[in-house]
C-alpha cells in the first residue's frame, strides 16, 4: 500500500499569513478624575450663562417697569388714543337790524377720477356741465388731464350735492367742508373783509376781528378699542352747547346800498376813478354807512384785484382842500385870535414867500373886500382864510392843528387805517408858506375817515368822538345789543366856537351847497374842490378830488354825511356839483329810514 505524503495531497494546504504591523497610535484613555472636570466646567459656563440671561432680562425688565415706563405708557396712550379738534364754524357778522353780512354754511368739494369711470367721460361731462355751471366742452377736456384728482367745483351746495349723488356716477367724490357765504355779496365788502382757502379771514373785520369771530375749540378725546374702533373717552364740559354769539355791527344794510348804488351812478357818470361816502353819528361815531367804490364780491376774491381789499377812506391819505377850513376857523376861535364877528381882507390874490395864492374864481371875480366867516365859507375864498389864520402865531397855528390829533391813529376796527402826515413843527413855523397852504386845506394831509371826525366834533359840541363800526358780540336769543362805547372823547373845542361855525357853515347851503340841501331840514355844509399832489412834487394841473359834507338837523346835529370823489373827468367839476348831489340823495334816504322830523320854521 502506497501511502501519500502531505504534500501530494489532492487538496492544497493554505498559506499561514504574515501577522501586520500596527502603525496607528493607540487612543489614550481618560481617567474618571479628567472626565468629572470636564463635566463640572461645562455645567458652570452654562449656569453662567443662563445667569448672564436671565441678568440681562431682570435688568431689562426693571428698565422697562420703573425707568422708562412714563414714556412707554404715554405712547400706549398716544396709540390707543385720537384727539380730535371738530370744525367750529366762525361767528356770524350781522349788522344794526340783524341782517347777515357773513356766515358759515355746508358746501361741497367734486373730484374726479377718471381711471374709476364706467360710464364715458363725455357723457358724465354733459351730465354734470348743468350742476356745476360749466361748459360741457370744457369740462370734458378737464377730465382728460389726469387719471385721478381733479377738482371739478369748489362750494357746492347741498342742492347741488344732491344731484350730484342722484346721478351715482363712479369715479366721484363729494369732500364736505365749511365755507364762508356772504349774503350781502359786494354791499359791505370793504368793510366785512373775506375768508381764504383755509378759512383765514385776509381783510377788513374777518381780518382785524379773527378773535372775535373764532369761537373756543374744544378737544375731543377718541379711544381706540382692540379691533380698531373707536369709542368717546372725554366730552369736554359745553363741547355741543358753544355760544350763539354773533357779532354785530353798526351798519344799515338799507342806507349802505342807497349810498353804494347812487355812488356807481355817479362815479360813472363823472367817469371817477374811485369815490367814498360816510354817514356818520356824530354824538357816538358810529358809522351807519361806509362805502368806496370800486369794490369786490367777497364770494369770489380771487377774481378781483387786490387793490380793493382795502377801504381806502379808511387808509388812503389826501388833500382835504376847502372842507378844512372850517376846522381852521374853529382853532383861530378856540385861540381867541379871532372874533365870531369879525371882517378878513380878500384881495383875490397874494404872493407868499414867492409863491402864489389865488381864488379859484380870482379871473372870474377878483378880490371881494372885507369878508365875515360865513361868506368866506361860502365864496371858498382862499386869500381870505390866509388872512384869517395870519391872525395867529405859526407856533400857535401849529399847537392848534396838533390838538387835532391829525398824526395819531382812528381806533376804528378797520385794519390798515392810515394817520395822517403833518410837517414838522420846525418846517412849519420857519415857512411862511406852510401856514398859508394849511389855511385852505393843501400841504398836509388825512384820510377821509379822520375829516368826517374832525366835522363830527363841530356837529357835537367840540368832542373828537371815535368812528367805529363794531357794536360787539350779541346773543341773538338772549341778550340785546350792547351800547357803543365812545371812549377815548377828547375835547377840541368849546361849544360856543362849534356854534359860530355851524352858523358860519349853514350860510353855504343856501348859495354854494345848495345841491346838497334837503327841503325842509336846516343843515351846515362846505364843498371842497383840491388839486391832487403828484407823487414826484408839486399838483396835477387837471386832476382833482372833489367832495362835500353836511350836517343835520342844524338845530340838534345828529348824522353827517361825508363824499368824496377822486379824480372825476368833464366840465364844471367842482364839489358842490360832483359831491354835493350824492349828499343830498344820501341825507334823503337816511332821512326816511330814520324817520327823522323835518325842521322848525
């Protein structure tokens, strides 16, 4: 038997592999002690930081809760809180009689936004052209300038909101809003004044009285609920009773549209450049007219010219001429430098210090002699008065005239009101010819307000009383009209030098102002015709202001009537025929308003 090695075996014997090196590093084991260090290290920065939290947090808190929480709260109330100031409309302006001259009212703003229309442009524009009193032409085209936004009439009335609203319309919006009506419209323009945009009064009492026509306007306080809403938080004590108060004055309504329709006629016939007239109470001042034209409708101030926002004969400045020459005769009395008796030398014309002084009649009539006070007012003579107030010193003369108080202020409730201009007392009293001029009413001047005061105080008795026309804030329900108050009188002359004049003045009614007397009423008047001074020096040879004023009844003088008219054109333009028609037609009307009695025989 054959046996087999190991090495002839039919299966083969597998390789004994190579045992391998270990090249990594072995790990080295923590002990317990290393891994409870870690640990603790951990734990503490984490505390730490979780302290440093919640630090920050009670420190934040404490800024929130104590340090800052004033402002925090007031703006919580700030957001949860609305105050409103609602619209309070302005006082109502009445006149003597209660008849509104301006007044709040409801209109209405349109605006367009064409992007939202569903109908077409041109069908909405004819629709509306009727409302809103436009052409349908013009309107389409406005339409057509943008997307959105376009004013399409301003001071809408409810009516024509209504309308508006009937025609439901898409792409319209009707914005509510006060506005200021003037119902009297052009009547008391110069004297009531006008409200802007903004509701702003920008002339006349509107202006000059915006405390007066502002009522008090009270807070109201609106919280805020958590969906948005908003509920009463505070009524304030009287919010929805605010005074009924109007403020009233002492116009006539009727006598003011006499006097403005008769001052158009007139203006227009003499083709004037502008005229006043003043109807005056001479024992308070209050004004019962006052009156210059050209004016301006209130309602629509932005087409007119700015010019005539004011009351010229309230601030505009002038020669008064012959009117003033019986205030000069009422200083020489007061001075004693002259008797009531008394004869002054009319030669016709005298040479002063070079200069010239004649009549206006000198080529007509020449000198007349010897004259007394009255048939120098009535002869207007100028070389006459010369003579007359020579009677005094300069520096008396001048005293005399500043006891007028021609430079100071009126006081009437008007703004811009003008003072008059003198010269200084070194010019006068060193000019021979400064003296001269004043005694027939040139080298100074004043405003037509101020001669109507001046002739008032020869009416009264000699008291220089103050033009107002503001009566002052009445409750129409409860309370009647206050009494005007005639404070700051000043006394100017005595009685008995206010008689010689008025008797003096009442000679001319019958001769050169005989187209202001009214039958059956004794009245005192004078005319003045003066040359208008040229801003660059000297007089305009053709231009003049003419004017007339009166008083009346001469027995117990009440009313007096002042007009002026600047620069009227034509032929025989003088003041007893340019003025003196309009003071008549003004007395009469006053006259039948007042139911005044004619005079004694």
């Amino acid at each position: 038997m054959v046996r087999s090695s190991p090495s002839s075996s039919s299966e083969p014997v597998p390789a004994t592999a190579p045992t391998p090196r270990v090249t990594a590093k072995r790990r080295r084991r923590r002990s317990p002690r290393s891994r409870s260090r870690l640990g603790s290290s951990r734990i503490f920065l984490i505390w730490l930081l979780l302290l440093s939290v919640c630090g920050g947090l009670g420190w934040r808190l404490y800024g929130l809760q104590m340090v800052e929480a004033p402002q925090l709260a007031k703006r919580a109330r700030q957001q949860q809180m609305i105050y409103m100031r609602p619209f309070i409309p302005r006082r109502t302006i009445i006149d003597r009689n209660g008849n509104i001259l301006a007044t709040d009212r409801l209109v209405y703003t349109l605006y367009a936004h064409p992007s939202l229309f569903k109908q077409d442009p041109e069908a909405i524009a004819q629709k509306l052209a009727p409302i809103l009193r436009q052409e349908g032409s013009k309107l389409r085209k406005k339409l057509g300038e943008a997307e959105t936004g376009l004013a399409l009439g301003h001071k809408l009335s409810e009516e024509s909101a209504d309308r508006v609203r009937e025609l439901q319309i898409d792409g319209l919006e009707l914005i509510r809003q006060y506005g200021r009506l003037y119902p009297q419209q052009e009547l008391a323009a110069d004297v009531v004044g006008y409200v802007d945009v903004d509701h702003k009064g920008q002339a006349g009492l509107e202006y000059s009285q915006e405390e007066l026509l502002e009522r008090d306007v009270r807070t109201l306080y609106m919280s805020r609920a958590g969906n948005g809403a908003l509920m009463p938080d505070h009524l304030p004590e009287g919010f929805l009773g605010f005074d009924q108060q109007q403020l009233q004055l002492t116009l006539d309504m009727r006598l003011q549209r006499v006097a403005r329709s008769l001052l158009k006629t007139q203006i227009s016939k003499y083709r004037a450049k502008r005229g006043a007239i003043i109807v005056m109470d001479v024992n308070d001042g209050s004004l019962l007219a006052l009156v210059c034209e050209p004016t301006f409708d209130p309602n629509a101030y932005s087409q007119f010219d700015i010019q005539l926002f004011k009351n010229w004969a309230v601030t505009d400045l002038y020669e008064p001429g012959s009117t003033f020459k019986p205030i000069n005769m009422a200083i020489a009395l007061e001075q004693e430098a002259i008797a009531a008796d008394e004869l002054f030398f009319d030669q016709g014309r005298i040479e002063i210090d070079t200069w010239e002084i004649a009549n206006h009649d000198y080529k007509q009539a020449g000198g007349r002699g010897n004259l007394n006070l009255g048939q120098i007012l009535v002869h207007s003579s100028n070389v006459a008065m010369v003579d007359l107030v020579q009677q005094m010193t300069p520096e008396a003369y001048y005293a005399g005239l500043e006891q007028l108080n021609l430079t100071g202020k009126l006081g009437v409730e008007l703004p811009g009101a003008g003072a008059g201009q003198l010269k200084s007392a070194q010019q006068f009293i060193n000019s021979p010819v400064e003296p001269a001029t004043t005694a027939f009413g040139q080298g100074f001047s004043l405003t037509p307000l101020k001669l109507a005061q001046l002739h008032a105080a020869i009416a009264n008795g000699g008291r220089l009383v103050r033009p107002h026309v503001l009566v002052g804030l009445q409750d129409s329900q409860t309370s009647p009209p206050p009494t005007p108050n005639d404070r700051d009188v000043k006394r100017i002359f005595s009685p008995e030098t206010t008689q010689i004049v008025l008797k003096a003045m009442a000679q001319v009614m019958n001769s050169s102002g005989k187209a202001a007397q009214v039958p059956g009423y004794r009245m005192a008047g004078k005319s003045g015709t003066s040359q208008k001074a040229s801003p660059t020096g000297g007089y305009y040879k053709d231009i003049k202001i003419t004017s007339f004023v009166a008083t009346f009844p001469l027995e117990s003088p009440q009313y007096l009537v002042l007009a002026v008219i600047d620069e009227p054109k034509g032929k025989d333009i003088f003041g007893s025929t340019v003025a003196a028609p309009l003071v008549k037609s003004v007395a009469e009307a006053l006259i039948a308003i007042e139911g005044l009695p004619p005079s004694a025989p």
